[in-house]
C-alpha cells in the first residue's frame, strides 16, 4: 500500500496541482477547510499532512490554520504537518514550527522540494512510530529498563525481585559499565521505599574532604565555608534508598561513619552535637575486588559483611554476546529519533562487528559507539566504519579461548534453565558426561555444583 499524504488548501487548483504530482508515490488525500480536514485525518491517519494557514472562513490570515494544525497534532502528536506559505507569511509558518509542525515550504511550490520533505516526513514518522512500539513491548519485555534475554540477565533480574521485598543492604557488583545504578534503581522501584527518595552519590567522585559533609551533612559554622545548615545525602534519603556507587573508593574513616551508621540507623552532623535518627536503606556498588582490598587492608571486613547481606553481580557484556543485538538495536532507534536521522538499522558486517567486539566498556560503550555512529551514519544502515569497529574479516578481537568459553557458559546456564537445575538431564542434553558438566561449572565460574536434584 502506498503512504497516505493529507493535502489541506482551499485553492482547488493547488490541491489539484499537488495531487497528480505525488499520485504515483502515495495515496493523496485532499480537504479544503478545516473541519474536512480533521474528518479525513480521523478516517485515514496519514503519517503526513500538508498544511495551507490560509484557510476559509479568513483565508487571508492564519488563525484557521494554527488552530487545524493543533487540532490534527492533538489526534496524534507523531504526524509531520509540513505548512505551506507565502514568502510574505514565512513568519506565520515559523511560528507553526513553533507549535509543533515539522517543516514548511514557501509558495509557489517546487515539486521536487516537496517530495524531498515528504519523504524526509514520512521516514521520521514511520522511525518514531516504530521507537513507541518498541517501547510499549520493552515495558512488557524489560525489566525497569533493563534489557536482556540471555540466562545471565535473567537471573539478574530474578534476584532484584527477590531482595526488592527486603529492606535488606544490597552489594551490586559488576565491571564498569554494567549498569550497576540501573539495577539499583530497579530494586528499590519495586521496593515499598519507591515512592520515597532515590539519592545516589559516588564515593570516587568527591574529594575525600567534602565527601564526608555530602554524606553527613554539616550545621552552619562547623569549617570555614558553613554558612548554612545543610542536610547530607544519606538524610535526604530517609524513608527511601541512597546508593553509595563505587563505594571501594570509600576512604577509611568514612568506612567506620558508614559502619556506625549501619549499625545504629543514627547520624551526626559535622559541628553537631545529637544524633539524628534516619531510616535509609543502603545499596552499594563497586567495580573493585572488595576481598583483595580488604586482605589489603584498604577496605573493612565488617563493613563488607554488612553492606553484603545480599549480593547482586551483573555480567559483563561478553559474558551475555546474545543480548549485543537486542540492546544494538533499541540504542539505534532511540539515537535515531533523538538525533532526527534517518537509521533504520545495521548492515550485516556491522552486525558482525557489534558481535565479535570484546566490549571491555560493556553496555555504556556499546551505547555510546551506537550513538556517534547514527550521527556518522550517511545512509539508511549502519556500518563498521561508522561504529570505528572492524568489519570482522581480519580476525575476531576476542581470544579463542574468551569465545569459547563465553559459549560455553551460555549453553550451560540455558541448559540447566531448561531442566530445572537437573544436572544429569542438562549434561545429556549437552551430549557429555556429569563429571565434565562439573568440572565446565567450576571451571567457568558457574557456582559448586550442589546435590543432584530429584525429579518430582
């Protein structure tokens, strides 16, 4: 079927004119005021109206227009109304831009300039129309935002819905670039704290001597430079969650308030003297091997154990290659609306290269290629020179040995899924023996194998 385009003119011939222009491209449609305009709006829903201001019963002023134009934004605010002005109203039609229209061009018009617009019109509307699809699916399938298929993510998220219920501290642990305040932010949305404060703040970003004041708080006089009382974060988070990302860069003196506070549900002010009683719930994140820091000295034992109670680790993304497709894809269409481009998707080798890349800056990095390379993009697909990655013919950039193992992890945590934690009935499925079944898990990081379930 053709695209519907809506011509809106009272001049019967300039709708004549534009009607055997574009019939061969599109399905045109023609009103001549307002009201038959908005009936065939309704009727038909074109991606796309052409708009003449002048229209009757005062075509020579532009007030029936503007008020077409919001009338047809309102029944659908994604259609591209393109004006149509005389060089004398090209202020009229700059306001109309104002107010939402897409684009305008000037009387007379030039034929091809306007098949140019439209097609421009109706490939943003279609794009923009498929990004709110997808969104209304996400809703379904994502998970607060957080998008992933492979077993590794969905175990992820069944642990959030788990600790959520919980007032319980939570560690979050993952490289960077994970999305470590996405789930953050995940569990305490499903929290009954998620209509309180989400307050985070991150440990390795503040100099050691404001962070204590920004996590405390400080009364007016307490040093130099207080002249106002001043609430910390972990205040403003009471009755809600603060999160305390990086918190392996938490220097040792605030280990011990931090501890304090764990521990009493009170805090002090800098310069004050009484305790303040504060309901907070505490969620931490670190990108650093909180054991070696600890068997270091640089990091409390007791301190971990607290924060700790539950632990959340997010993979890397090479540990979860079958999601790159999925989070490539919706990062290209919401880079492309944002950016107004016309992407619409990857060509194969891009497709391959977004595969075969080692990701050592995970979903960040993956998001922040794909947004310079719809900037970049000169046509409709994305490809490896717009994301600054090989085309994948010179070679893998991953080791052998990290594809194969990444492989094997994936199969085996599908396979266990599959038979419901069955060992036996997994390694079958996989065509090996139990034994090597065990020794891929403990190899692969996968967990000790517990007892053997049972049928039931």
């Amino acid at each position: 079927m053709k695209p519907k385009v809506l011509i809106v003119d009272d001049d019967e011939e300039i709708r004549s004119q534009m009607k055997w222009a574009l019939l061969q491209e599109y399905d045109v449609l023609l009103a001549e005021d307002r009201p038959s305009a908005v009936a065939a709006f309704e009727e038909n829903r074109p991606l796309v109206v052409v708009l003449d201001l002048g229209l009757p019963p005062s075509p020579g002023a532009p007030e029936e227009g503007m008020a077409a134009l919001a009338e047809l934004l309102t029944l659908d605010n994604l259609t591209k109304v393109v004006i149509a002005t005389g060089q004398a109203e090209k202020d009229n039609a700059l306001r109309a831009v104002g107010q939402g229209a897409y684009d305008f061009m000037c009387k007379p018009i030039q034929m091809e300039e306007l098949k140019a617009i439209l097609n421009r019109g109706f490939h943003v509307a279609q794009l923009e129309r498929e990004y709110r699809e997808m969104r209304l699916r996400w809703s379904a399938e994502a998970f607060e935002g957080m998008l992933g298929s492979s077993p590794p993510m969905q175990e992820v998220f069944t642990a959030i819905r788990k600790v959520a219920t919980t007032d319980a501290p939570v560690m979050i642990l993952g490289e960077s670039g994970t999305g470590k305040e996405m789930a953050a932010v995940a569990i305490h949305r499903r929290s009954a704290r998620k209509d309180r404060p989400f307050v985070a703040i991150n440990c390795g970003a503040i100099p050691e001597t404001l962070l204590e004041s920004e996590l405390f708080g400080h009364e007016r006089g307490a040093f130099t430079g207080a002249h106002v009382q001043r609430q910390g974060r972990v205040e403003s988070a009471s009755g809600g969650t603060l999160f305390l990302d990086e918190i392996g860069e938490l220097p040792q003196a605030l280990q011990v308030k931090i501890l304090r506070f764990l521990q009493e549900h009170y805090i002090e002010r800098i310069g004050g003297r009484s305790k303040i009683q504060v309901d907070t719930r505490v969620i931490a994140a670190t990108n650093v091997d909180l054991k070696k820091a600890m068997s270091e000295g640089k990091f409390r034992e007791d301190l971990f154990y607290r924060l700790a109670v539950v632990t959340v680790r997010l993979p890397a993304l090479r540990e979860r290659f079958s999601d790159v497709p999925l989070l490539a894809k919706a990062f290209l269409r919401k880079s492309a609306v944002q950016n107004g481009r016309a992407v619409e998707d990857f060509n194969p080798k891009a497709l391959r290269a977004l595969q075969q890349h080692f990701w050592p800056g995970n979903v960040r990095e993956l998001e922040n290629r794909i947004k310079r390379a719809v900037i970049m993009a000169e046509g409709r697909y994305v490809t490896p020179a717009d994301l600054e990655l090989g085309d994948g013919t010179e070679g893998n950039l991953r080791t052998l040995k990290e594809a194969r193992e990444s492989v094997e992890r994936e199969l085996i945590q599908q396979a266990l899924q599959r038979h419901g934690g069955k060992i036996s009935r997994a390694a079958e499925d996989l065509g090996i023996s139990r034994p090597t079944f065990y020794e891929l898990m403990e190899k692969l990081s996968l967990g000790k194998p517990g007892p053997e379930k049972k049928d039931t």
